[in-house]
C-alpha cells in the first residue's frame, strides 16, 4: 500500500491520535510523505498537542551543553542512549553551530540563547528540529558585568515565553538604578522588556544562576548572608520567579544548611517536579534526593531515595551533579571534575561512567523535552530556518506503517 492509500483511509483524527504518540525524529520523516501529513505535523495546534501529551508521560529528554566560552557548537545527545544494557541507538552527538552564543535555559524543548556582552541579543533554537528563531537585541546594563541570574520558561496564561535577568547581589545594593530590579523580557510578534522589583528579603546565589523551570516559576537556590557569619550555618531557600504575575517569591527547602554537606545541593527537575540532592561525607547515606510532589506547598517535600556510602567505585564521584532519573531507576548525572557522565543503578547498586566528549570543567548541561514548538512562532518573524528535510531516511516510514499492522480492506 503506498502512503496516499493510508492517508485516503485513515480518518484523520485517528491520523492525529497515531502522530501524537510518536518521537520527534519520526515525525519529522513522516512530514516529507506527504502534504496532509506535512501540513498537520507542521501545524501550532498539533505542537501544542503533541507537546502536552509528551509531557504527561515524560519520554527521555536531550541532553544539551556548549564547550565554555563563546566559541564552539552546541552538542546534544539522547540520554536514553547513555544508560547501558538497552537496545537503543548507540551515542550518537550531533552538533549545531553557534559561535558567540551561550545557553542560558531551556523549556518546552527551546534553548534561549545569549550572544554579546553581555545579552545582547537573545535567540530560540530546537535542537529536535533543528530550527532558530531570528536574533532580537535585548538591552541591559554592563554593569552588573558577569555578576547575573537569568532563566528561560513560559508564561501559560499568556502564551508567551520569558527570560528574566538581574544581578546576583540586586538584593543587597540599593544605591545603582539598574541593580533595583530584573529584567523581563517577553518573545512576541512586538518583543518587550521591562523591569520589576527585586524581593525585599536578602539573597544570594549557590552553584548555577541559570534558574530551573517548573510549574510555571524560575527556581534558584539562594542562601541568606546576614543570618549567620558561620558558611556551614548559612540559610538556604529556594528564590521564586512566577512567570504570569512576574513577582518573587521564596520557597523553603527540606535541608537548609550547609552542616553535614560536602557540596552545595543541586536543584533540578524530576517528573516535573522541583528535586534537590544533597551529598554528605563520610556518612552511612553519601547521596538523598528529595522531590516537591506539590509545587509551592512547602509540605510535600518527599525523600525520593538514597545511594549509599562506602563503594570505593562510586565514592570518588560523589561530586556528580545528578542529571536525570530513567523510569527503570538509572541515575544520569554529571562529574565535573572528571569529565565524565556517570549511569548509576539505583536498584542494582552498578556505576558505568561515560567520557564526556569535548567537556571541561565547567561545562553545564540542559534537559531538553524533544518538541515540535516553533521558536520563530514566539518571535518577531514567522520564518524558521528549518533543516533540510529531504535528507532524511524515508524508510522508518514504511516501518512504522508496518509496525502498526495497516492492511489495505
């Protein structure tokens, strides 16, 4: 049966219905088989749909980062390609040129990227689609320098995408204009920014200033400088960002001190929930992650599991920032120092530790939920500069036609 007869046969809801369960790779070969197919694979709507239903059952996302510094590619891999004993693709790196540019968030399957000293310009790309947004200036002072936070997310209520900056210590000088506020700037047809008020509580940052995006909020770990002059007894909290009302906000954590710890907790996302690892030495338990099952209720914090100490094979990475947790219960996360990835086997208690290609010291990794969102369709143009799509492999195509048994009646 040829692809027209499928589509002559098929309802088209029930064309939708099949399209919205599958990956974006194979999406993006059935785009070329035909106009229809092409037309509702293209769509906002179909984005959006397939978009909310990818979310709710949280498939394995891209792994993203950038060589530090503002020369070099963006490189991005599946993660499910990095957890062993699985018959999936092997590592496959792909990479995308961006010289002068830097990652500063991801949502929704879009990277914000930076260009310029400092934030010049901001652009949104898909690596899944491999398609940018054109570049639109964004103007702020030099003179908070590097001394800034920023994160990138989406404002439901409005429909729009966000990236917020201000300074680290905005909270604690008050006599310079520009540190009295942060900036927002909105990604529409007519881009705008404009400031808002910085908490009146004091802050200041711990680890990554790139803020996590859950629930509609911007999340930082910030401790509190004037409760104690002891480092190990310094106060954290998470600092809020709500992206509809555009207010802070301050969340508390369910560990607040450095006592105990070897290493700043690392916040991060898990089944779209805010988690938190702490790491300790020398202890019976070297690692606990904690979950927020609620967003904004303080309460449903939960202790998600624990890795314990004393393996001499995992006790040198007890640094590794934790990345991502498959349904299977592996545990990707990253160790700077080493410059590896590391699998660890929740459940089996088995480490596998993967060279990072091109990493050093400080380079950053990004979860990117793989989507079809157009980033140009948040931005001044509505031209994206798509990949070329008649390159692709038409043959998983016909796979996919067989793998769902359709016989012509």
């Amino acid at each position: 049966m040829k692809h027209h007869e499928y589509e002559n046969n098929l309802p088209g809801d029930l064309i939708r219905e099949i399209f919205v369960r599958l990956p974006v790779r194979i999406l993006q070969q059935l785009r070329i088989v035909c106009r229809s197919w092409n037309s509702l694979i293209s769509s906002p709507e179909f984005a959006i749909y397939h978009l909310q239903r990818s979310t709710l059952i949280q498939p394995p996302p891209l792994l993203c980062w950038k060589e530090p510094g503002r020369t070099g590619d963006i490189m991005h891999c599946s993660s499910q390609s990095l957890i062993p004993d699985r018959q999936h693709q092997p590592i496959t790196l792909e990479s995308h040129p961006a010289d002068g540019l830097v990652i500063q968030g991801s949502c929704n399957g879009l990277l914000c990227l930076s260009q310029g000293y400092s934030f010049e310009t901001l652009t949104l790309f898909n690596p899944s689609t491999r398609s940018v947004s054109p570049s639109v200036p964004f103007e702020c002072s030099h003179e908070c320098g590097w001394d800034v936070f920023c994160g990138f997310g989406y404002d439901t209520l409005h429909d729009q995408y966000k990236f917020v900056m201000g300074c680290s210590d905005s909270s604690l000088i008050t006599d310079s204009k520009v540190r009295s506020g942060a900036i927002v700037f909105t990604f529409s047809a007519n881009p705008s920014w404009k400031t808002v008020d910085h908490p009146v509580f004091p802050y200041y940052f711990l680890g990554t200033r790139n803020g996590i995006f859950v629930s509609g909020t911007l999340n930082w770990i910030v401790y509190d400088p004037t409760s104690t002059m002891d480092y190990d007894e310094l106060e954290w909290f998470v600092l809020t960002f709500d992206l509809e009302t555009e207010l802070f906000g301050q969340l508390c954590m369910p560990l607040t001190t450095m006592r105990n710890l070897i290493h700043m907790p690392h916040l991060q996302l898990h089944n779209n929930c805010l988690s938190v690892c702490y790491r300790t030495p020398n202890m019976p338990i070297i690692c606990t992650f904690w979950i927020m099952k609620e967003y904004g209720v303080e309460k449903s914090w939960i202790k998600l599991f624990e890795i314990p100490f004393g393996d001499e094979m995992i006790s040198p990475y007890v640094s590794a920032a934790p990345l991502y947790i498959s349904e299977d219960h592996n545990l990707l996360a990253l160790d700077k120092s080493y410059r590896k990835f590391l699998v660890y086997n929740l459940r089996q208690n088995q480490l596998v530790v993967f060279q990072v290609p091109h990493g050093y010291h400080s380079t950053a990794i990004f979860l990117c939920h793989e989507s079809l969102v157009s980033p140009s369709h948040y931005s001044p143009s509505t031209h994206a500069l798509l990949g070329n799509w008649t390159q692709l492999n038409i043959r998983p195509v016909f796979d996919f036609m067989r793998y769902l048994n359709i016989t012509k009646n």
